[in-house]
C-alpha cells in the first residue's frame, strides 16, 4: 500500500533538486494555500495539558461539530485521515470483487488488493470530459459489493455524473456498498449541494468520507470521517484500533469545522484563482479540464511529457504532479494545485519559461 505515489513528498525533491524542503511552492499536493484557520495555533497551545490524558474513546464532541458541518443523516465514524477509512473498509468487508471508477485516488485499488478483492476498473475518458452515463456505471457493477468513487473527482476535479444519477443508482444495487469520497466537497460552489452525506438515512448502502486535512490544510495532523448507516459505523468501529485519533486532532477539528468565514473567504478565493489559473494555462497552449475541487488537470498535448515538465519546474523549486500513474492517464498529463494569484503567476511564468504549448 505504501507504494501508491502521492503529491507533497517535499523531503524527496529536496534530494533530487538539493534544495531544502521547505523552499518549495508545491502544486502537488491539493491543500488550501491559505493555510490552516487563523487561531488555531493559539486554541491548541491553550490545550496542550490534554495531551496528558486518552481522547475519549468515543469522540462524541467531534462527531457531533462533525455531523453539523456535514449535515449527515447517518452515524459518524472519525478516523486517522480518510485514507484510514479506505483501507480498513475492504478489510473489515472482504469484498471478493470492487469496481474503481479510474483515473481515481491510488489507495482505492491498493486497498481493495491488500483485502484480497479482485478489482475491477471502470476508466473515464478525457474525450468525454471524464464523464459517464448511468448505464454504464451500472453495467460494470454487476457481480460488485463494493464501489470507490471520488466525489469531486481526483485527478480529474469533476464530477464524473450528476448527483441525482449516481444516488438513482445507489438506490437500485442495494447489493453493493459505494464509498463516495467527498474529501474536496468544501471546495465545491454552492456549499454542499452535491453532497450526498444527508442521504445515507434512506440509503443503507452508501458509506461517504470526508476529510478535514485538504481545505483546512492540516495534512499533518490526519484526520477523517465516514458517515454511513448505523450497521456498517459499528462495524466500523469495532474494526478499529481504539484512540485511534489523537487529542490535537480531535481538537482542532472541532475548531476548524466552526470558522465559517473562513470556509466562505477560501471558496471564494478557489474559485477565483481556479478560473485565472485555467485561463493562464490555456493561453500558453496547454489544455485544461473543467475542475470544481482546487486543483487542475492539464493535457500538456503532444510532445511534452510530464517527467520532463517535472524536473524543469523541480530545479526552479515548483512541484508538479505527474500523472502516469493514475489508471486511464500518461506522461501526457499533470495535475497543479490552484494556490494563491502570485504563486499562480510565478508557474505559469515558469511553464513559459521551458516553453508553452504555443
């Protein structure tokens, strides 16, 4: 499972270019560029003595700030990240076969195999603008007890079909448990509209995660949660290893989760700089896709490739995500994080430099 590539891994560009760490602009890593809440620092400064004593084992304070955000209608399971929850789904179900939609988060299959699910893959294509119709999610879902989607999308930042239609579907494979990952809902315009955590109380086979480490930029502290039917949370739950969320974490998502101007201030800026970055990109001759998440997919078009685009920006000390890995992609695309205007500026300048598509 560790073998899965990830964006963020500072401390191997610093190896590979000599630089340190932390003079990089990273674009590989898909996190709020504001960084975390203003406050918290002192919020979790002031609670430092807790970290003398075990989290409550049941997380109740949390899942309750948790349920509100999300408008859940299901129980709430917090776990160490959402890639916690990924992992230990399959595991805990041992799901003999699991449907991917492809080109999607890397530890989806990498979770399924390691339960030992043979793995089927449902691959989006960038000529449809990784889109699908109904039809043909439900033709791969025969024989299928568990599907990962990502809800936006990642690396894509879409939604591969509309939230009526995926739920439509949910509602007639009752035999198939989905894991909809909504870990960039909050980036998404209008608040909450394509969500589907209000739906798990009338679909017991929906399991939806989310995470607080992308928009609250708190990567480090790894925190999560699954909101799903009552049945599978304490399934969940009894699967797990106990305190597995440490008391800082709990702590400041139960402050992050309340900081609603911030959440608007960051959307607003998002969607803004998403919109200039895209136009930028595309006036260098590049071609992106449509994304609602803080992130871009680009077709760097014929000729460039992605290992070349990524060590010329890498000497310049920008990080890039190559994705070649990703199921259904090659060298002939990237995803960039959308940050603030003037590290916008400063990539596009640099994608200028070692020559636009033009």
């Amino acid at each position: 499972m560790g073998l899965v590539e990830h964006g963020g891994n500072r401390w191997r560009a610093g190896l590979l270019y000599g630089r340190e760490p932390g003079t990089f602009l990273d674009f590989s890593a898909n996190l709020n560029p504001l960084g975390p809440p203003p406050g918290l620092e002192d919020w979790l400064a002031a609670r430092m003595q807790e970290a003398a004593y075990y989290p409550d084992p049941e997380y109740r304070r949390l899942k309750s700030v948790l349920k509100e955000h999300l408008s859940a209608s299901g129980a709430v399971v917090v776990g160490n990240g959402a890639v916690e929850l990924i992992c230990l789904l399959p595991l805990l179900l041992r799901p003999n076969t699991v449907l991917v939609v492809e080109p999607g988060f890397g530890e989806y299959a990498a979770a399924a195999r390691a339960a030992g699910a043979r793995v089927r893959q449902l691959v989006l294509s960038p000529s449809c603008g990784f889109v699908l119709r109904p039809e043909e999610l439900e033709a791969k879902l025969r024989g299928t007890e568990m599907c990962f989607i990502g809800w936006p999308n990642n690396p894509t930042g879409n939604f591969p079909l509309a939230p009526g239609d995926l739920e439509a579907v949910i509602a007639r494979h009752p035999e198939c448990l989905f894991v909809v990952d909504e870990s960039f809902m909050d980036f998404v315009l209008p608040p909450g509209a394509a969500s589907l955590a209000g739906a798990v109380h009338r679909l017991a086979n929906l399991c939806v995660l989310y995470s607080l480490t992308k928009f609250f930029a708190l990567p480090g502290l790894r925190l999560g949660c699954a909101v799903t039917s009552q049945a599978l949370a304490e399934r969940l739950e009894q699967g797990s290893p106990p305190w597995r969320v440490n008391v800082m974490a709990a702590r400041a998502g139960e402050y992050v989760l309340e900081q609603r101007g911030y959440a608007e201030y960051t959307r607003s800026v998002i969607h803004g700089e998403r919109t200039l970055l895209s136009q930028g990109l595309r006036e260098l001759g590049y071609s992106p896709f449509p994304a609602e998440a803080n992130f871009v997919l680009i077709h760097l078009g014929r000729g460039t490739q992605g290992q070349e685009l990524e060590v010329e920006l890498g000497r310049r000390g920008l990080l890039i995500r190559r994705c070649a890995s990703f199921t259904g992609l090659d060298d002939r695309f990237i995803r960039v994080a959308v940050r603030l205007r003037w590290e916008n500026a400063r990539l596009l300048r640099a994608l200028e430099e070692v020559g636009g598509r033009k």
